[in-house]
C-alpha cells in the first residue's frame, strides 16, 4: 500500500550517461580530465580546514589571473551573472548614479540589473561590434558625473575585447569607481587589474564559480542583497581583520576543487604563455575563415576577443541550420549570435584546453561541409 500520490519518476529510474561533444560554443568550453576528477573528488565540509586551504589558494589564484594584489578577491558562488550582481549590488544604491558603457549584452544587462536597484541609469551605447575612444568615455563621464562606470571588457556577444588602458585614470579623475566585465576563460584577453585601475572582473571557468576583486574602498556597507553582501563574502574567505570566518551560506565544495584545479593549470602554464597560445589559434582561425571566403565580425584585427571569434552570418543561409548541420554530423557545438549580433553572426569559441590548432582545422572542415550541404537561397 503507498501512501504517495506523486510516484516516483520513471526518467530517474533510468541511467543517465553524458555524451562527449566538442565545446566551441562561447561557453561552457570542456574541461581537461583533471578538473573533471578534481569535482568527484569526497565532499568535505564548506569550513573544514582543508576546504578553507583550497579557498586560500583559489584567492592567490584568482589575484594571478587578474594580475591584482587586491586583498578581497574571492569566488563567488554562482554564474557569471552572480558576480555581475555582486559588483553591481554592492556598488550602486536606490538613486545613485552610474554610467554604462553598452558594447554588447553584458552592458545591457548591467543597466537592467542597476535599474532594478533603482539606481538613475544613463547609458553611452555603441554599434554592434564597435567600442568607445577614451575621448567619448571622457565627455560622457563629465557630462553625467556618475558614482560608477560600468564597461565590459571581453564582450563575447560582439567578440570585441574592448582597450581599457587609461579609462582607470579617467575614472580616477571623475572620482567614480570603475566595474570592468569580463569573460577570458583560462588565459584569453590580457588585464592587469592592478595596473589598469580596475575594480571588479569577472571570469567564468568553470561554469558555477565566478571570479570577483573588489578594490577595498569599492563596496556599501548594506546593499540590496543577503547572499551578495561583500562584507559577509569577504569574511566567508578571510579577505577582511576577523579571525573567525563565519557561515554565510554553503559554498559549493566540489566547484572549489575543480576551480582550484583549473588555477593550478593557469599557474603551471603561465599567464602569459596562454595568452600568446589563444592568440596564435585566434589568429590561425581567423585565417582560416578568410580563406575560406567568410568575413570576420570585427574587423579591426587588435579589437578581436582571442577567445570567442565572430564570423558574419554566411549570406543566403539560415544560421540555425549551419550550428544545428554541424552538432549533428560532427557532434561540435558552435553557436549564433546573442542580444544585438543575433541572427548576424556566428560564434565559435576557442578556450582553455579547447584553444588548438587541431580544433581549428576540426572546425573550419565542419563549417566547409555545412555550407557545402545546408540549403543556400539566391541573394
Ligand atoms: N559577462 C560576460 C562578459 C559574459 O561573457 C558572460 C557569459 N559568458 C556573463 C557575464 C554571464 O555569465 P553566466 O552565463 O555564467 O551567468
């Protein structure tokens, strides 16, 4: 006799093996088998000692990646989207003033984020695949005098890496702090924090932890959000005086392992080294492409994101049937565009482990076969 109403569901009765496919979306990438084996590794508890020694080395790993001595410089728990608003949340008040500069989505979404907050939003917005001449930055900053400056740096919606020397400065000079998005995986765009004045960067790898710093004059002292409270996150990872770290929230133990695994790559390897080895594959794709007669998005070659490269929409073909061609035949991920590049593009990424010449030449003979096969109308 069961007393329950709701059996249990026959989908979970089943095993569930994950397929291999090869991620050349803009994210998530795969990870090398050590990361993978790095999660499975036995759950200890969030404030054991031992988990509290992979934090500290996550910090020290993430002020390399940023190139910061930033003391508060932590991983949040949480997508992307979660240090975004940790940034934003614990910058801006209801009426504070701030300046976004949109390139893409990720400046759109910060400006819904801060109107949410309530925050007096003004926005400088460029086209699709451009960016901003310090000189615009300037005028905009004098005009509206914002409290922050919000500015993505690695847009992986446009594929532009947008320059961000001087514009610490600049902030410095309006007297206004200075949030700086990114996305570089394991060693795409360069940034030196430290040197360029940023105050906040965000990185996603793997998927699940995001990567924050926070200069330490940056944030409020009660902002909107519980969970996103730096004051609290700053203590839950020993970055502030107490010697007690207390509980907050649980933090996700295997996501540590693995983040903890992905920095001791970026360590092993050098900064440095993956930046030149992005570049390179960047740039023997990029070659590819136009040999093959596509277009490249952004055509200013030092404007191009070395990790997520976008190609225009081939004329005369549907985007959907070129990605939804090449998953099926070749079991590789590739994607369309995102906000303001959707339907004009299409994006391949090229990260971490998946930065290769041999990926390249995978999917330049994937993208070859799919326009030799999918459906092309006269145009
Ligand atoms: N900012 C940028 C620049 C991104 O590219 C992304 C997504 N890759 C995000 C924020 C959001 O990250 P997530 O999808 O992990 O929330």
């Amino acid at each position: 006799m069961c007393s329950l109403s709701v059996p249990p569901p026959a989908c979970l009765l089943q095993p569930c093996p994950i397929t291999q496919r090869l991620m050349l979306g803009p994210g998530p990438s795969n990870v090398p088998a050590r990361i993978s084996a790095a999660g499975a590794q036995p759950m200890l508890g969030h404030l054991h000692p031992e988990t509290i020694e992979i934090m500290n080395h996550i910090k020290s790993g993430i002020q390399y990646a940023f190139q910061t001595r930033n003391r508060v410089t932590l991983a949040v728990s949480g997508p992307g989207h979660a240090a975004m608003e940790c940034a934003i949340f614990n910058s801006l008040e209801p009426g504070d003033s701030v300046l976004i500069a949109v390139n893409g989505i990720w400046g759109e979404r910060a400006a819904e984020i801060a109107e949410r907050i309530g925050a007096k939003v003004s926005t400088i917005v460029t086209s699709a695949g451009g960016y901003f001449k310090n000189e615009e930055i300037e005028q905009a900053l004098d005009k509206y005098r914002p409290m922050v400056f919000f500015l993505t740096h690695g847009e992986s919606s446009t594929g532009v890496v947008h320059p961000i020397d001087g514009i610490g400065d600049l902030c410095h000079k309006y007297n206004c702090l200075f949030l700086v998005d990114s996305v570089a995986a394991l060693g795409g765009a360069p940034i030196y924090m430290d040197k360029q004045g940023n105050s906040m960067k965000v990185l996603n790898a793997p998927p699940g932890t995001a990567p924050i710093s926070f200069s330490e004059r940056a944030w409020k002292t009660k902002p909107i959000s519980y969970f996103l409270d730096m004051s609290w996150l700053a203590n839950y990872w020993g970055c502030d005086d107490k010697t007690v770290r207390a509980y907050h929230h649980t933090g996700p133990v295997s996501a540590f392992y693995s983040l903890r695994e992905s920095l001791a790559i970026l360590a092993e390897n050098g900064l440095d080294n993956l930046w030149k080895q992005h570049k390179e594959v960047a740039e023997y794709f990029h070659k590819g492409l136009e040999e093959m007669g596509l277009k490249l998005f952004v055509q200013d070659k030092k404007l191009r994101l070395p990790t997520v490269t976008t190609i225009v929409a081939p004329p005369g073909y549907d985007w959907r049937e070129i990605t939804g061609y090449i998953m099926k035949t070749y079991n590789i991920e590739i994607s369309g565009g995102l906000g303001v590049s959707a339907g004009v593009v299409l994006r391949v990424g090229l990260m971490g482990c998946n930065s290769s010449k041999a990926n390249v030449d995978k999917v330049l003979e994937a993208l070859a076969d799919a326009l030799k096969h999918c459906h092309k109308s006269r145009v």
